[in-house]
C-alpha cells in the first residue's frame, strides 16, 4: 500500500453546491475536485467562487471521477487566465 502523501496548491473554480451541502470545482487543467460540506460552510463557498486550494489526490475508489479533494482554500487574488472571463 502506498502511504505517500502528496499535497498540491491547485487553482480551483467552484462549479455547483450539493443539496447535502458539499461543493465540487474544476482546476485550470479541468481535473474535478471535491470540497466537503464542513469547508463549504466555513469558507461560504457559492458557485463561480475562484480559490486556491491544497488540494490530496482522492481516496483511490473514487480517483477516477473525482482526482482531488480539497483540504484547505483561500480566496484567489492572482486569477489564472482560464477563469477570467468566468
């Protein structure tokens, strides 16, 4: 079993909110990512909200339709070219 940890900064947009509360986002390269409800809450997370987030690659059941998760997000301020227009 691989235990190694890799965590990244990924530029998120926020996509759409759950009816349970969680949130999923896309990164510039278009890789999904999922943020739980708990951080949605904390971070008054809305659709179209740009972050950057640390982001683990997801539990290896659901790697393949969602890569990432996100473990913490702060508020973008150099916006990546791909989500200006957004």
């Amino acid at each position: 079993m691989n235990t190694e940890v890799k965590k990244q900064v990924k530029q998120i947009l926020v996509e759409y909110l759950t009816d349970v509360g969680s949130a999923f986002a896309i990164t510039e390269e278009g890789e999904q990512v999922y943020l739980s409800k708990r951080l949605t809450k904390k971070m008054d997370v809305q659709p179209g909200d740009i972050f950057d987030a640390h982001v683990l690659l997801n539990y290896a059941d659901k790697r393949d339709m969602i890569k990432y998760r996100a473990m913490r997000v702060k508020v973008a301020t150099d916006i990546a070219p791909i989500f200006q227009d957004t």
